[in-house]
C-alpha cells in the first residue's frame, strides 16, 4: 500500500553504492515496485555493463516489479525526454493499483527531470549544426557546450558525439518555446546511498573486476556481432567504450582495466556533484552511510516515511 505522506520515494546515490538492493528490500516491505532511473539500463542486451544488478530484484523468492529497464534496443538514442513520458505512464500504472513507486537509479538528469517536473520537448537531429561542430576540436565543443545557461548532464563530455548531441539540444531549447503541457508536481521523499571516498573506490574495483570475471567483454561481443556499430556502443561511454575499443584491438587488456576503472570513478564523482547541485537547487537528499547494515538502513528509512519526515 501506498503511504499517504509521498507520491514517491526516492532512492539515490553514485555507482556501486547499493541502492538497488535497499530499494527492492522497500520495496518487498512496503509492496512496492521499482522505477528506475539509469540512463543506460533502458537499453536490452545491455546488463553487465550497466550494473542492472537483476538478482537483486529477488527478495525472499519474490520478484520485485520494475519498469523502464530493457525498454529500447541497444545502439537507439533515448533522451531525458523520452524517460519523462515513459517514467509517466509507469508512474501512473502503478498509482491506479494503489501501490507505491519507487524511483532508484544514479542519473541525476533523469531524476531531477522527473521530480522537478521539468518541461522538456523532443529535439530533432540538425545536420547542418552537426556538421559545423564536427569540425571543432573536443575543448572547443566543450567550451561551446558551457556558453549555454540551460542546465545539461555533465557526463555529456565523454565521448565527441555525447557532446554534439548536448550542444544541438541546448541550440533547439533556446530558439524553441518550452512545451506548454504541465508535468506533475510529485511530492516525494529522497534517500542517498554514499561512502567515504576511499571505500567508494574500492567497491568500485571489486564490482568492476567481478562483471569482467561474469562475462561483461562476451556481452559487448554479442552486442557488436549483434550488428551494432563500434561508434554506437563508444556512445554510450565507461564500459562500453573501454570494452570495445579493447575488442577491436584499439587498447589492450590492462590498458583497459585501467582506463575504464579511473573512469567509472570519475564518474562517481561526477554523480556526488549533481546531487549535490540538487540540495544546492532545493532538494532534500537523507543521506545514509553505506557501512550500516541494511536492516538499520531500512528502519532509518520506514521512521521518516511513516513519520511524514517530521
């Protein structure tokens, strides 16, 4: 049952934190169900290396339902957008069974959007634009991406292509009037997952070590057999990136293991940034120690949701 206090309850934090398992734990307490939040666990075939962490969605022999995982083909463009409508009509579905949402991912983008209640459009592809900036150089992309004032995901610096896309997103925001269609103001309750920076890291290497250990370079294998262009999986940065261009013989394994490990953390701390621009920007986010055990993770959240947060 839905508690009567938040439309939905928020379960944040950076990669490798743990916030999956402690969202379908509350999930299984309160009868909830998931709604994720990941930029790139939408996408199918896409598992490993988006950490979707699916075992964890077994609670007690019980599958906890989620939504907006493996809803897009691998190699297609999904924008914030386009989660927006998705979040939307999962958001509503699970209301109309009087259960109770709840929302778990690392995407501050998608998030904010969601909780914020942001008005976004659909931006189409203008070639012409990306034409001109194929010709700058990554600094002076960079650099033009800043000149904007609208508010973007700072990973969209990863790869050249994430960075155009930015660009002639903002160019259309800033010439094209925002949609006028209100998204619902959601009231909501904000849990983050975090640990000191040194753990951090190490949870980082060994969760990297072990989907390498799981099959994590067989599934970008299977993707690029699958017909999906190098560049397309580069797109999507951190494993898939490194994976690939390990594959196609650009760097070798250590090189990789490397790379992509120093990426990932800085990834992280590109993720603690934004939820920290979120407080900054008026959000509340509780902030829990991922060194206590779960139970007592569960009861700090049960005692403000039940409470109203008072």
């Amino acid at each position: 049952m839905p508690n009567k206090t938040y439309d939905i309850i928020a379960i944040v934090g950076p990669t490798a934190s743990g916030k999956t398992q402690l969202a379908t734990n509350l999930a299984a307490k309160l009868g909830g169900e998931i709604i994720s939040a990941d930029s790139r666990q939408i996408y199918r075939g896409m598992n490993l290396g988006t950490g979707k962490d699916l075992e964890d969605y077994t609670i007690n022999g019980k599958t906890i339902p989620y939504h907006l995982i493996d809803i897009a083909d691998a190699g297609t463009k999904y924008n914030v957008y386009e989660y927006q409508s998705d979040f939307l009509k999962a958001y509503n579905d699970i209301k109309s069974r009087n259960v109770q949402p709840i929302l778990c991912g690392g995407s501050g983008l998608y998030i904010e959007a969601v909780l914020k209640g942001y008005k976004l459009i659909p931006v189409p592809e203008n070639k012409e634009l990306r034409q001109q900036l194929e010709q700058k150089n990554d600094d002076e992309l960079a650099s033009i991406l800043a000149s904007y004032k609208s508010l973007h995901n700072t990973t969209d610096l990863d790869t050249r292509k994430r960075t155009i896309r930015a660009i002639e997103i903002e160019e259309y925001y800033s010439k094209t009037p925002v949609d006028p269609n209100p998204f619902p103001q959601l009231t909501s309750i904000i849990f983050g997952v975090k640990y000191d920076r040194a753990t951090e890291m190490q949870r980082i290497k060994a969760r990297l070590a072990q989907r390498l250990d799981s099959g994590m370079i067989d599934e970008v294998k299977t993707l690029l057999s699958s017909g999906i262009n190098p560049d397309d999986l580069i797109y999507y940065g951190l494993e898939y990136k490194f994976l690939t261009e390990y594959i196609i013989g650009k760097i070798n394994y250590d090189e990789m293991f490397e790379q992509l490990y120093i990426a990932i953390r800085q990834f992280a701390k590109r993720q603690m940034t934004w939820f920290r621009g979120m407080e900054r920007r008026g959000f509340t986010i509780n902030w829990i120690s991922g060194d206590i055990p779960l139970e007592d993770k569960m009861a700090m959240i049960l005692q403000k949701v039940i409470q109203g947060d008072k």
